[in-house]
C-alpha cells in the first residue's frame, strides 16, 4: 500500500478510538428508480451529524503527536468545521477557540458549546464569514495557537480520507461510481486520493451547488479562483475559493465530471429523503442524491455510492425549504396582478382559480392609480400543468399580470 493510502487506513483506524464506521446503506428505493446499486456513505450519521469530525481529529491528533505541548487550537466556522473541532477538543482534553460570525444562529452556537464542553471558547466576531476568518488568523498568531483548516491542510484530508477506507471495508469491493458533494474540496481530494491508489478503476462525479461551483471555475481557469458572486444557501458547501491542497490533488477532474445542483432542486431532494426515506439531510449532505436523475443514463446497472455528507439541519428552516422545492417544481407561483377597483372583481378573480389552486399569499402592494390597485398574490396548486390554464383565464379576462417567481430581485424584496 502507498504513503496516502496507507496514512488514511492508519487515520482511519484511529478514529475508532472516537466513532464506529458510519454506515453504508444500499437504498432500495433509490436502486428501483434508477436501475442500479445505489448505496448511501451515511455521513450524516457521525457523532457531529457530518465528516468533519474525521479531518479535525486526524489533524489534532498528528500535531499532539508531533508536539504533544500544543494544547491550543483555532478555527474559524459557522458551522459542520466548529462542531468537529469542538469534539475533538474534549476528546483530546485540549483548548480550542472558535470564532463564529455574529450571525450564526443560536441553534448552530449551543451545539457546538454542547460537543466542546468546557473545553472550547466560543467568539462571536464579524458579521460575515471572511471577517470572521482574518480575526481568527490574527488571534491564532497572536496566541500562538494552531490553526485548523476546515479543508486546506493535508492532515485534514488523509482525516477524510477515511471515508473512502471505510467504503470499500463495507462494500467489500470496488465501486463503479462514487458521487462526491464538494465545498473547499477537503472531503473529495481525500477520497480520491486514497481510491486512485487501491481502487484506481473507480470513478467519480463532483457535485457543486450552482451558487458556489468552486471546483468548476479552478478547472476551467487551471488554478483557485474566487468566485465574484456565492449564494450560501448551501452552507456547508458554499465557498467562494476552492482549497489550493485540495485543488493540487484534483486538478485532474474533467469539467465532465464536475455537476452543477440547483438551490431550489436540492430543497425537492431534501424533502423526498425526508418523506420517503426518513433521512435529514443538511443542504450540502443532499448534493450527492440530487443528481442522481442527472446522471440516470450513466449509472444504469453500476453500483454507485452517494456521500451523503452531513444532516445537521435546522428545522427552523423547513418552511423556507418546501417554498424553494415548490417554486422549483412549479408548484407555486408569485404574480403582481392589476386588479380593477370595482365591486365584483376580486369574486371574478376568485372564479378563475381551480379546483387543486390555493391562495398562500394576497397582499395589495399600494393603489397606483384610481381605477386599479396592484396586488402580489402567491398561488400553490398540484399540478404545474395548472398554471397554463390560470395564465389563459388571465389573459381572456384581460387582467394585467407579471410572473415574479425567477425574479431573483423583485421575489427577494417582495416575498
């Protein structure tokens, strides 16, 4: 076994001193859609809900190792990063500092306070994450502390790669295809890597959230690049730039093999495993699965294993996840209509709805002039096939309408 390979099994049999191997589950119901093997790396089944706990530990402990009087460690994550971190400071007995943006929610802060115990500090500092970041840089020097990576540190990488160990030890063979969700690159370069050694036959598909295909943009450019917009929805794999280690070990990616999930797909995704499957999935622990129908030709009778990378979610966030599923599947629209100001006219609206249509939203905006107001109006219904017919009794009524519902600016300041 080469040097990568053999320090993943060594880091992996290390984290046994922390957790089980998370499990791999064949899915039924995913195999009959797609006519294939389709098992699910449960990673969202860790003692912190995602892998990150692999990469933080396997760094502690090489730099215990190394200087067993470096007791001290900093990160800087609003998020799946702080949590590993904070666990595997209680587990080593060490002190860690956490510095969150001021912003994170309070569910996400006491949760890592529960895992670190007494452990860790937590600074709240900065209201957005880059802020956060040089102030825990700046501290870490100034303390003489160590600073975890959440993804560009090569400790932090053999930790994940760790993953892959555990998956052919499971499935007892080599995969076909192994689907890989991807943030700042940490978990995919480690995955790879230690599968191009033992398992070189295996391949792979990257997937991104549209609003932050970090990985894409390196391979096309040839180098990190950062990305001028990032939607963060997907928090735990919305990053602006992808790691430069991580990229070095997947500069050999083709563009083929780098997939694109949309925010508002992933939330249908995210509820299907709900509903049907009784899985919580985070955003970012749902990439994997969201392309399966993408990929439906391709993994047609392979055996494909689907990282499913963390579940810690917050319900909190329910509702905004069935709004961007429905509005995806074209389910629910927005409209500001021109509704004349007469007796009589919202009845004959009322009338044009139906039978599956329901009124989720009637507001009116202002009277903008004598004879008409203007009203935003949002509308749910069964069928998207739906909305041909309701446009149509629009249309033959001569009511003044605009679909607002892809108006990423109008939709953000009005809904």
């Amino acid at each position: 076994m080469d040097g990568f390979a053999k320090a993943a099994r060594q880091a992996t049999e290390a984290l046994r001193s922390l957790f089980p191997p998370t499990p791999l589950q064949r899915n039924d119901h995913l195999s009959a859609r797609y006519g294939a093997e389709i098992w699910l790396k449960r990673e969202d089944l860790t003692p912190v809900r995602s892998y990150k706990l692999r990469g933080a530990f396997t760094a502690m402990r090489k730099t215990l190792a190394a200087d067993p009087a470096h007791g001290h460690f900093v990160c800087a994550s609003a998020g799946n990063h702080a949590q590993g971190v904070a666990y595997a400071c209680r587990h080593f007995g060490v002190r860690g500092t956490i510095f969150m943006p001021v912003t994170t929610p309070q569910q996400k802060i006491d949760k890592t306070k529960v895992f670190g115990q007494d452990s860790v500090e937590i600074k709240l500092v900065g209201d957005y994450f880059d802020q956060t970041l040089a102030a825990a840089q700046r501290y870490c020097v100034e303390a003489e502390a160590h600073f975890l990576s959440p993804f560009d540190d090569p400790d932090v990488i053999e930790g994940q790669a760790s993953v892959a160990v555990e998956i052919l030890d499971q499935l007892g063979e080599a995969p076909d295809l192994v689907i890989l969700p991807v943030g700042g690159g940490g978990l995919a370069s480690g995955v790879t890597g230690y599968l191009a050694e033992v398992a070189p036959q295996t391949d792979y598909r990257f997937v991104e959230p549209a609003g932050g295909a970090s990985l894409a943009a390196a391979v096309a450019a040839g180098e990190p690049v950062t990305l001028k917009r990032l939607n963060s929805f997907v928090d735990g794999a919305a990053v602006a730039r992808i790691g430069a280690e991580p990229f070095e070990r997947l500069s050999w990616a083709r563009a083929e093999q780098i997939l694109a999930a949309p925010e508002d797909r992933i939330c249908v995704t995210m509820l299907e495993m709900l509903n049907a499957e009784g899985i919580v999935l985070e955003p970012a622990g749902a990439l994997s699965v969201d392309v399966l129908p993408v990929l439906a030709e391709t993994i047609r009778g392979k055996r494909v294993v689907c990282v499913t990378s963390g579940g810690n979610f917050d319900f909190e966030r329910l509702p905004e996840v069935k709004e961007r599923a429905q509005r995806y599947s074209g389910l629910k629209k927005y409209f500001i209509l021109r509704m004349p100001q007469r007796p009589g006219a919202l009845r004959e609206f009322l009338s044009m709805l139906g039978p599956d249509d329901d009124i989720a939203r009637f507001e009116y905006l202002k009277k903008s002039a004598r004879n008409f107001g203007s009203v935003l109006i949002g509308i749910e219904t069964k069928s998207a096939d739906n909305f041909v017919a309701l446009r149509a009794k629009f249309d033959d009524a001569a009511f003044t309408y605009r679909d607002i519902t892809e108006d990423e600016a109008l939709a953000e300041f009005l809904i």
